[in-house]
C-alpha cells in the first residue's frame, strides 16, 4: 500500500494540512555518557548519586546511550515515518559549569544529531531546559538565586548561536510546573528543597529565564518559531470532597496557571500574589510577557488534590475515582479532558498549540517482547486511539491545534520511577540497548502514512 502524503492524512484526520506527528526524549532520561566528553554533573546525578529518591537506585548514567546510538535512533524515527524529533539539550554537556567556558565535544555531539536528522528529513525541535541545571549553579542556589536567569540567558545565546542556522523550532522550558513543585516545595524531584519562599523564587526567576530566552532566540535564530512546553492538568478535590477544594484551587494555580498566565497575559494570577509580591521587581513582568508563537501542551490525565497540613502548601496528591480506567503508572485516562484542555489553552490564550507530550506507561510484562520478540503493547494503542480522537473532536469545536508528539522514542530513565515504566514506542533492553519497534509504533507509523484514521 502506497502512504499517502501528510497533508492528505491530516485532512483526512480532520486537521491542518501543515500537522506535525512527531516523538520527544529529554537529554537526561536517554542520553547517558553522563561523564564522557567534558559533560559537567547536574543536578539530577547528584539526586541519583547522592540524595536516593530514585526508584531501585537507578541512574541516568548509560540510559538509552543516545549519545551513541544517535543514528540508530534517527533511522528508527525515520522507519515510523515522523516530521520531527523533539530533545532537549544537555546545558552541563555545553556548559560544565553552567557559565563561563564551553565544551566543544558537547556541541560537536548536538551538531551530529541536528544534520542526521536533517539528513533523514526530520525537524529537530530543540528545548533547551529540561530538568538538568549544572550542579554547579545550584551550588550558587540554582533557581532561588536570580542571578540564574542570565545564566540561562547566556547558555541560551551559545545554543542559538550555535544551531541557529538549522535548528527553527524553539522551547525555552518543559513543564515549568513540575520540576519547580517537585524541586522546591515537594521532594519529588532534584534539588530536593521544600520551602515556600524558594518555590516562588523558583517559579519568579524561571519565568524571568523563559523571557530572556524568547528573547536570545529572536535575535540569534532567523526565521524561529519560539514556544515554551506547559504541563496542564485540571485538578479536582478527591472525592469532590469540601474539605479538598482549597487545596485543588491552590494546587491547580501552582500546577496549571503560575508560569502561563504570566507569559501570555501579564500577570500572576490572584491566588499566589502575596506570595510572589516579595520577588517582583519593576519591569519584570514585561520582560517575562514576551511574544511567542505557540503553547506546547504536554498532558496525560487530571490531577486529584486533597487537603495535607503536614506538607509544604498543604496539599497532597489525592487518589482517582476507583472506577477510573487507569495504566499500570497510576494516572487515570480521561480523553474528555484532555480534549477540553485544548479548547481551554484556545480559549484562554488564543495561541497555536502543538501537544509535545502525550503517551502512556506500561510495565509489569506489557511492555516486554515476547517469545516471538513481538511487543503487543494494546494498552498503549487503547490510550492513542482515544486521546487521538479527544484532539481531533478539539480540532473540530475550534482548538488551534497543530502538531502532537508522543512521549516518548524511547523507554528512558522516568525520573524518580528509574526504569520501572516505560512509555516509548520503542522498547529498550537496557542491558544490551537492543531497540524493538512495539505494537504501538506501528500503530503509530501506520497512522502517520495513513493506513488508519486512529481507529
């Protein structure tokens, strides 16, 4: 059977001629050679190392070895059939020690990448913070400090510089949200602070970063297309219980609004104001309110909160309904929302948005070949035919929506799960680093050339 051209599957699909069907990894959950070429620690080796927190004592160390296994990599993305491949890049393998001095190995490996995949007529869409800050910046008290806006302005005209003559697609940050709550107010994730006053540092002088980053790209990369990646999930009081919505509010404007809101509109939103007063100076706000060209949604399933006083903000994470229809991870699945959540982002801000994550985990013997070395992941094909079809209904209602890339390539080091789930549409031994095409990447590659609307 004969693909049909993208513009003819996309209309098919009821979207843009233009859409984008891409994948998406991060430097740290794949890349591996953490101490090979120059590469300076970051924060997340230390929390592997050092601080525990990691599930089974796992490491970023060796990962996927992407640093090696790049052109496999890219030829497998090519045999899916996707537009574009969206990493990030490793700021302690440019810049060891945050500032100052570059590393050329590490630009040299970057350079590598971006023409392979050019080569194979794949977009590169690079981020350039996902998670991994220099430990020696946070030795320097990494987001609390504000100083850490210009480094990562620096760090940010380096990359451009640098990838700027083939790299367009542009994101300053991924999912604001997660790695300032989980890294500052609940210990979740590296640094592992939990202060009040440091989390809303964190948020202040991320969004500061983000505004001088939009900035660096538009003066250093012609023809950019500039965003930032937000993780944006309604929150819901566990069992719609009175004593849990304060809790849900608070935690919704931390998780949903914080980094947004301020970006796009101005202004942080009422809630959080005397909390955030203490750290706005003059002129702030107008150098995070920079114009971009599109919100990255990056979305699995709602969130429950409840009341918790013995935490940071006094909320925790609640429990799903029971009957919700959940993977082995322990998210639920509800295609309704996610829909609605584009329409909102729509709504609320009136921006392009591109889904630049969007997949479900496994584990437990799902997500392993079998004896035939076949992977028959159907519960991730189950999770892509609906949430597909949740984006396609928010396409029909009016949601601008224009590219979706699944989390993830790869099984990769899942942050504090280690190598418990796995999300990729490639299976990962890790100890021989074979790649397998699952179930799911053919259901995926099938979906790309259209073979299939979804269905």
């Amino acid at each position: 059977m004969v693909a049909k051209k993208p513009e003819t599957v996309a209309k098919a699909l009821g979207l843009r001629p233009d859409f984008v069907w891409g994948v998406s990894t991060s430097a740290y959950q794949v890349e591996g050679a953490v101490k090979e070429d120059g590469r300076g620690p970051s924060i997340w080796d230390i929390r592997c190392r050092l601080q525990g927190g990691v599930w089974n004592g796992a490491t970023g160390d060796v990962a996927c070895d992407h640093y090696h296994r790049w052109p496999e990599d890219v030829a497998l993305m090519r045999e899916i059939g996707v537009g574009a491949y969206r990493f990030s890049l490793a700021w302690p393998r440019l810049q060891p020690r945050g500032r100052g001095a570059v590393n050329q190995p590490g630009l040299d490996f970057y350079d590598r990448l971006i023409d392979g995949l050019l080569e194979a007529g794949i977009e590169p869409w690079v981020c350039l913070y996902h998670w991994d800050l220099p430990q020696a910046l946070d030795d320097l008290g990494g987001w609390t400090n504000r100083d850490c806006a210009g480094w990562f302005a620096d760090y940010a005209v380096v990359a451009a510089k640098r990838y700027g003559d083939r790299v367009k697609h542009w994101a300053t940050f991924n999912e604001f949200s997660v790695f300032t709550m989980f890294g500052y107010a609940i210990d979740w994730a590296a640094p592992g602070v939990t202060d009040r006053s440091a989390h809303m540092k964190a948020i202040h002088h991320v969004n500061l970063a983000h505004g001088l980053g939009v900035d660096v790209v538009r003066d250093h990369v012609a023809g950019a297309s500039i965003g930032a990646i937000h993780n944006r999930q309604i929150v819901r009081p566990e069992g719609g219980l009175e004593e849990n919505v304060a809790a849900a509010e608070l935690l919704s404007a931390h998780w949903n609004l914080v980094f947004v809101d301020p970006q796009h509109l101005g202004y942080y939103p009422a809630i959080v104001i005397n909390d955030m007063e203490p750290h706005v100076r003059a002129g702030d706000m107008a150098r995070i309110c920079r114009p971009t060209d599109w919100i990255g949604l990056n979305h699995y399933g709602p969130i429950y909160a409840k009341a918790d006083p013995a935490t940071t903000w006094g909320y925790g994470w609640g429990a799903p309904p029971e009957s919700a229809n959940h993977p082995e991870v322990g998210w639920p699945i509800f295609p309704e929302v996610f829909r609605d959540e584009l329409l909102e982002l729509t709504r609320r801000y009136k921006m392009p948005i591109f889904v630049t994550e969007n997949g479900c985990g496994g584990g437990k013997g799902s997500d392993e070949p079998d004896g035939a070395g076949e992977v028959k992941d159907t519960h991730r094909i189950a999770y892509f035919r609906e949430y597909i079809k949740a984006m396609r209904d928010a396409a029909a209602a009016g949601a601008d929506i224009r590219g979706y890339f699944v989390w993830s390539l790869l099984d990769n080091f899942e942050w504090g799960s280690g190598y418990g789930p796995r999300f990729g549409l490639l299976h990962v031994d890790f100890g021989t680093q074979k790649r397998t095409l699952k179930n799911s990447g053919k259901w995926y590659r099938d979906l790309i050339a259209g073979r299939h609307k979804g269905e």
